[in-house]
C-alpha cells in the first residue's frame, strides 16, 4: 500500500466539539461537521483534489474548498433530489434570488398553543408557513429550493415521526415533525421562521456559487465513482451499518467492498463510520487502522464513531481525538 506524507496525527486530548452551523447551508442526518479541524490539519501541505462520494450535507468538503486546502472538489450523491440541489447551488445564478423571493409571515402576534402536555406561545404565522413550506416541497418546478426550505424547517435534516431524510424519496414532511415557534423563558425563537434564515441562505449560495469552477456534482453511486477517481484525496462517510437504513431511502451499502476498494485506493483517504463489529471486523481483516471518538449529537448526547485510516502508520495512535 502506498503511504502518502500526510499522515493522521490523534492527539490524546480530546478536541473541542464544532457543529460548524456557520458552515452549513443544508442540515443533513449524519453531517461531519466535527471532522472539519482534522481534515482541514491532515490537508495541510498537501496539495490535492478531494472527492466526497457520500456528499450529503457536503460540509468537510466545502469547508476545505473555502480555506484552498484543496484545488478541486468532487462531490457524488446518489439521492436525485439532493445532487440536483448542490447542481443548482454551483450552476444557477438565480437560485439565491428565488430563496429570498420566499414569502415567509413575521405578523409579530403569537397565540397560546398546548403541544405534549406544555403550553407555549407561538408566533401566529407560523402554521401558515410551514403550509408555505409543504407546497415548497412538493413543487416539482424548483425541487433545489425544496430541499433547501424541507431540511432547514425540519430537525437535523429528517421527519421526528418516521426518522426518514427529507430528501429521500417520496419526501415524508408532515407539519408535526417540523420546527415550533415556541417563545422560550429568554425569547428564544425556535421554529420554521426563525430556522429559515434566508439572507443567511442566500449568501452562502452566493459563496458557492463563486466557487463553481473548482467544483464538480456527480449524482451516482458513490463506490463507482471512487473508483472513478483514484488519484484524488476521499473523505468518505458512508451510510452507517446500523443507522443508515432508518435515515437514507435506497441507499443500500457494500461494505466490504467499500473498504476493500480504499485499503487497495493508492491516494490518500479518511473515513468515519459507526463502532459496528462488522466494520470492525473489515479493519483488522484488512490491515487498516481505526480510532475511536466520542462525539456529541444535536440531541447533546454522546455516540462513539470511527475515524479509519489506510495503515496504523497514520494513527499516532487510538485515543479519541
């Protein structure tokens, strides 16, 4: 196997948890925005093209497309709706205009609703934009801004009520599994309007846009395409062994193969994954190295996950980051 200069430092402190919200443009289950500080460092010196085979949210691969730790950026996305969202990001000029174009209420007024047995006041346009929101959705004219408004009025990306991607097929959005406007004890505003922040959105759209040149979508399958691009730097993040069924419509993963075809890949790549036996399992079979991190979920709990390298030569070691 050949070892690339780059190799994977772990300290043995644990680092600073990043959600890197101020990143991301599209909140998606399984999002890695806590891997940013370790791509970005292991990218240092290395001039590459990176490859996400797995795009989704696609925050580690913009994050370093945005500091040019990278020259060019493949990213590959088999769900049609979400390839054709970052498609338009990178191809559309007007796609910010129609994102502020969006008619969202601010009325002021709130009324007193009942929800789980607790009593909140609510801003009173509120139900009347997540209905803007539905017809958004299911508006078969501009799916990209679907997309857009479905994962950020929802919580992380997905539907409370079936645990299914917004952007998967069928898209089961329902009014109870998206944001409540509720007006908590210090005025915070949780809900559709105040997650929907669409100057916010129009602007990182801006960004990304600038940077369509250095930037090419793929809507496929993520092994072929890997092995489409062997000279290329690959972050991936796969579809977990355990949760990814229950997060991803068709999205069915070899993963013997996959990590088969990145123990034999001659760039240089990283992947996370669940802590599962299986994959385990194809680590030690495969002479590869993994460590192991604890990492908190937007539900502010903590779940382990790996970090695999291509030998033990790039681990320092295997504590947790």
């Amino acid at each position: 196997m050949k070892n690339n200069v780059c190799g994977i430092k772990l300290s043995a402190t644990a680092a600073p948890i990043i959600r890197a919200k101020s990143r991301r443009l599209l909140p998606y289950p399984g999002s890695k925005g806590w891997f940013i500080p370790t791509l970005l460092k292991n990218l240092q010196g290395c001039r590459h093209n990176l490859i996400e085979p797995f795009a989704g949210s696609a925050v580690c691969g913009l994050a370093a497309l945005e500091s040019n730790s990278i020259d060019e950026l493949v990213l590959v996305e088999k769900n049609t709706r979400l390839a054709h969202f970052w498609k338009t990001v990178f191809t559309d000029d007007t796609f910010a205009e129609r994102v502020l174009a969006f008619p969202l209420k601010f009325d002021g007024l709130t009324k007193e609703v009942e929800r789980h047995g607790k009593k909140f006041r609510i801003i009173a346009a509120d139900e009347e934009n997540r209905a803007r929101v539905l017809a958004a959705v299911d508006n078969q004219n501009d799916i990209a801004l679907g997309v857009l408004l479905a994962a950020n009025a929802s919580f992380n990306g997905l539907s409370s009520s079936k645990n299914v991607s917004l952007t998967g097929a069928g898209w089961p959005i329902e009014t109870s599994c998206m944001r409540h406007t509720c007006v908590q004890q210090k005025g915070t505003y949780m809900g559709v309007a105040s997650t929907l922040n669409l100057p916010f959105f129009a602007q990182r759209i801006r960004q990304y846009r600038a940077l369509h040149s250095r930037v090419s979508v793929i809507q496929g399958d993520g092994l072929v395409a890997l092995l489409s691009f062997p000279n290329h730097f690959a972050f991936v993040d796969p579809p977990y062994v355990a949760a990814g069924a229950g997060f991803y419509v068709d999205m069915q993963i070899d993963h013997a193969a996959l990590l088969n075809a990145l123990a034999a890949r001659p760039a240089p790549w990283l992947a996370t994954y669940d802590v599962h036996p299986l994959i385990m399992e194809l680590v030690k079979k495969l002479g590869l190295a993994a460590a192991e991190r604890s990492v908190r979920t937007v539900s502010n709990t903590h779940k382990p996950e790996l970090i695999i390298a291509p030998s033990p030569e790039y681990l320092s070691s295997l504590a947790v980051l």
